[in-house]
C-alpha cells in the first residue's frame, strides 16, 4: 500500500509524498517536520504564453522565465534531495520515498483554462496546465534503473495517481510523464526524478498516434486496437522481442527511428497507468527494471534515454482506441557517438536509422543487467 500525504510548499505550490513505508507515513504528516523554512514569497498567477501556429496546426508554449532555471547545481545544493540544516531544498522533509511537486519554473501553469476553439494567425492566451516533478529517491546519484523494486513500484503508484488527479482538473487534454536521463539529453539536474506535464491541448506526436489508432480501430469495428495488433506480431514473430513477462512485454519496433528504440506494451488494452491493477504494477516494475538494465549493459557508461510514457488522450473519440505503452528512446548509436536531429529530422520530420531493429533487439535480449559491455553467447 501506498501512502499518500499532500502538503504546500511556502509559495503555495502543492507538494506530494508518496511512502511504502507507515513510518515515513507518520514524518510527512507530521506538519513540524515538513515544513517549508524558506519563507519563498507568494507564487503570483503569472504564466507564460501559448502561441498558435497557424502554418502548422500546432500549439507552442513560450516560457521566457524558464531561462532562470536552475542548472547543473553541485550536490550540496540540489534542490530535489532532502533538506538539512545547512540547506533547505524543493523538499523540506529530511527524508522521503518518492515525492511529486509542482515545479517551479513551469512550461505550463499554474492557471487552468481552456485554449481557443478556433485559434488563427497570431492567436495567443495563456499557457493553461500544469508541470510537475517526481523525484524517484533521495540519493542524489541515480536514476530510476538504480531504484530498489519497491521503491520502483512507489514511483509507479505515484504516476498513476497524479494520471488521474491531472486528467480531472479544467482543461487538461493529455498527462504525459517522462524521464530525461543523461547529459547527453539536456538534463539540467541529475538527482533521479522525471516529470509529468498535463498540457491543454494534446500534443503533436499524441495527435498523431491517436488519429492512426482510431483509424484502425474503427475500420475494424472497435473490435481490435493497433497497438493491441503489433504487440501480438511482434509476440509471434519473436525477432523484435527483448523480454516477456505476465502483463506487460517489450520489443523494439519495427519501423524504430532512433538507434535505440523500444516499447514496453501491456497484454490488456488499457488508456492509462491508473487503469493498471495492482498485478499488472507488479509485473512493470520488474519487467521494467530488467529492461533498464538491459539498455545500461550495452555499453560500459550508463546510457542515456527519454523514457515516455504514451498514455490515452483525453478526447471521447481517441480515448477507446488508445493503448497505453512506454516508448524509450537513446540517440545513442555507438560507445562514443550520439544520433544528433540534423537536416532530414529536424527539418522534415523524416527519420533515417543509423542501426537495423532486428539487431539492436538481439544486442538487448543477450545483454546482461549489471553487468555493462556484457551479453549472453
């Protein structure tokens, strides 16, 4: 059981703590040793802005005041550990499990709202949504591969209560949580956490994976989803597939863009993590943990990744077509080079694979968790 305390930060942001444990349960309610000592005057309603791109069909969110964000801190100022009496951080408990806050320097929010209907050239309003952060542990050095399987399984309780607390609020039209790991990614803190972003609108890559979903699941009736048939291919074939477990099965795509692509896919059609029984959780984090260990044994240095989860639109047409699925990705393509976005990609939207799936599937399904540089004869 997951225990779950709220409270707020000295600004007014809201703050979560998420425990396995009764005992951390009982500190995070207690509200002397959780409060925030930092005296942070009151967050306003100022916001950045959403801007129409009429050329493309397309919301931008412009967010000058994340340019002040916090970089790369040492590890004695990093505000996602722990505070102590020489520094007080994003978390004033002095320990925690897992914990989700509302971040400070927002793409999206803190008002909610709802986007024009019909936006045009030069439409602009507020950035409407909310952007939180989760902070996997309390190490500083990390991330979640490193997580304990029931720390792991916290974390997993947490995205699926903050799927279902952010998809009810005014306005929201998609949840998105995601870990960025790696320098190499652009991470501007490396203390183990990821985010979740609940935008207003549903986001470009959403669109079009729910609109070739819903395509197919009606020219079949609503008797079969898309992803429901891939998964099954790729179960039957076997030249794609990495790992099996009781719920939830990964596999690198056929037609994978990136040099290191996979999906991490469950057997049941869900839309959502919070539509995930209590078995299914078990099965993903195990299922999940092996996987990354698998990623960070194919070279001698950790690799790094997005790990994305795509969940179901809020949209009553897309909504029963979607199938709930991780899609982890690396732009690396060697021990000592990286994939970079350049002409064809970044311009054209137009992905050219520098790796085959069948072989980098193989390279994972022989790599050896903990173990790096390692496979299986």
């Amino acid at each position: 059981m997951t225990h779950i305390t709220p409270t707020t930060l000295s600004d007014g942001r809201e703050l979560i703590y998420f425990d396995a444990s009764e005992d951390s349960a009982r500190l995070h309610a207690d509200p002397a040793a959780t409060a925030d000592r930092r005296g942070l005057d009151p967050r306003g309603t100022a916001t950045g802005d959403a801007r129409y791109d009429a050329l493309s069909g397309e919301w931008v969110a412009v967010a000058a005041h994340r340019q002040t964000r916090t970089h790369l801190p040492p590890a004695d100022q990093c505000p996602l550990c722990a505070s102590n009496e020489r520094y007080a951080s994003e978390i004033p408990a002095p320990d925690y499990e897992v914990v989700v806050f509302e971040n400070r320097f927002a793409s999206f929010g803190p008002q909610l709202g709802s986007l024009p209907d019909t936006p045009g050239w030069g439409t602009t309003t507020t950035a409407f949504g909310r952007c939180e952060v989760i902070a996997f542990d309390p190490a500083h050095d990390g991330s979640f591969a490193s997580l304990s399987h029931e720390r792991a399984r916290t974390v997993i309780d947490a995205w699926a209560q903050r799927t279902e607390a952010l998809s009810a609020m005014e306005g929201i039209r998609q949840v998105f949580p995601f870990e960025n790991r790696g320098a190499e990614i652009g991470v501007t803190l490396l203390h183990p956490h990821g985010q979740i972003y609940a935008y207003p609108f549903i986001p470009p890559r959403a669109a079009q994976l729910g609109a070739q979903a819903t395509a197919f699941y009606e020219a079949s009736g609503g008797r079969e989803t898309l992803m429901g048939a891939a998964l099954k291919k790729e179960r039957d074939s076997g030249e794609r597939m990495i790992l099996e477990g009781k719920h939830f099965s990964a596999f690198v795509p056929f037609a994978a863009r990136w040099p290191l692509e996979v999906h991490l896919v469950p057997h049941r059609q869900v839309p959502d993590l919070a539509a995930l029984n209590p078995a299914e959780r078990d099965d993903l984090t195990e299922v999940y943990l092996n996987l990354l260990g698998k990623v960070d044994a194919l070279y001698s240095t950790p690799t790094p990744y997005i790990a994305a989860w795509q969940q179901a639109p809020l949209d009553a047409r897309i909504r029963p077509a979607s199938y709930l699925h991780l899609q982890l990705t690396s732009p690396r393509r060697a021990e000592d080079k990286l994939k970079f976005l350049a002409g064809s990609e970044a311009a054209m939207g137009a992905f050219i694979n520098d790796t085959t799936p069948e072989q980098v599937a193989d390279r994972l399904r022989n790599a050896v968790p903990g173990t790096p540089g390692k496979a299986t004869s």
